[in-house]
C-alpha cells in the first residue's frame, strides 16, 4: 500500500479551498479533488507495516498537543515543463516539530521517509499551464491541527483518492 501520515481537513475547509482553487487562472490542469486536499506530515511510501505505523503515529501523536496553522499564500513550482499550483503557509514551529518527530520515529523503526524539513502546502493543480501568473488574493484560512492520519493513497475508478485509514488526536501537553 502506498501511504502517507497528515492533516486532514474539515468539510468547511475543504470549501474554502476549493474557492480559491477556482479562482486560478489555468489554461489546463489536473485539479486536485477537494476530498484530497490534505497537509502531509510524512510520506511514507510502499509498505504493508500498517501495524507498526499504527504504534509509531500514536506515540507521536500522544507527544504534541492541538495547535493551528494560517494558510496566507499561494505560489507554484515546476515540475518538468508543467507547474504544480499551490497555497499554503509560512513554517509552523509546532507543525516543523511534528513533522519531523514523526520522521525521526519512523526512520528510526526502519521506514525511509524524507527527512527534509516541511514546507506546508496543498496542492491545488498539477501538470498546470498557467496563462495569468497574476497573484491569487483570497482570505487566510484557519487550520485546526488536533490529529493525524494515515492516508493510503491509491487509484478508485481510475480517479486518484486518498483513503483515510486511521485518525490519532493529537493530546501531548
């Protein structure tokens, strides 16, 4: 299975972000589902240790407590001859420590997982052509941060869909 661990969004959320997704000027692209709009803590890969995950994201999960985060921006990256269009927010002191507590466990349990630090964003477009590189204005967003959860990422009906498998309510103090 391949599988990520990171924050799902409430439906209210997933409205405001889907209005900004509208608003971008692209000639073509693969838009993002607003079911899939997430923030990934760690990517995780192929594996079928869903178990050892389970026990990894849970003490995790148990060391940091709730927090928010403010998606103010919105930008893009290339990715060959096409654009990745995405918003997202400036680093999080509590969201960098998640993150990469949650890679230095994993890792040191015998996963490979990226050990960048995070750069927090959702992906709105892929494979983009921009024909406005105007700047894309839209109210922040208030993001809850009070779990995780395990995500595998797979093809339904030939659509990308990631399915969330398992939820850990952040409670660490």
């Amino acid at each position: 299975m391949r599988l990520f661990i990171g924050i799902a969004f409430k439906e209210a959320v997933k409205r405001q972000i889907a209005e900004i997704q509208e608003q971008i000027r692209i000639e073509r692209a693969n838009f993002t589902n607003p079911d899939n709009f997430h923030l990934t803590v760690s990517f995780i890969g192929e594996t079928d240790r869903i178990s050892d995950i389970r026990k990894l994201a849970k003490a995790v999960s148990e060391r940091h407590a709730p927090f928010s985060i403010e998606i103010t921006k919105a930008g893009s990256f290339r990715k060959g001859n096409r654009e990745i269009i995405w918003i997202g927010s400036e680093p999080e002191k509590r969201l960098t420590s998640l993150a990469a507590d949650m890679a230095q466990t994993l890792t040191e349990n015998g996963f490979s997982v990226d050990r960048r630090p995070i750069v927090p964003h959702i992906t709105l477009a892929r494979e983009a052509v921009v024909t406005d590189k105007s700047e894309t204005v839209f109210v922040p967003i208030e993001i809850e941060v009070d779990c995780l959860t395990l995500f595998h990422s797979t093809r339904v009906n030939g659509k990308l869909t990631y399915l969330p498998l398992y939820r850990w309510p952040l409670s660490g103090k």
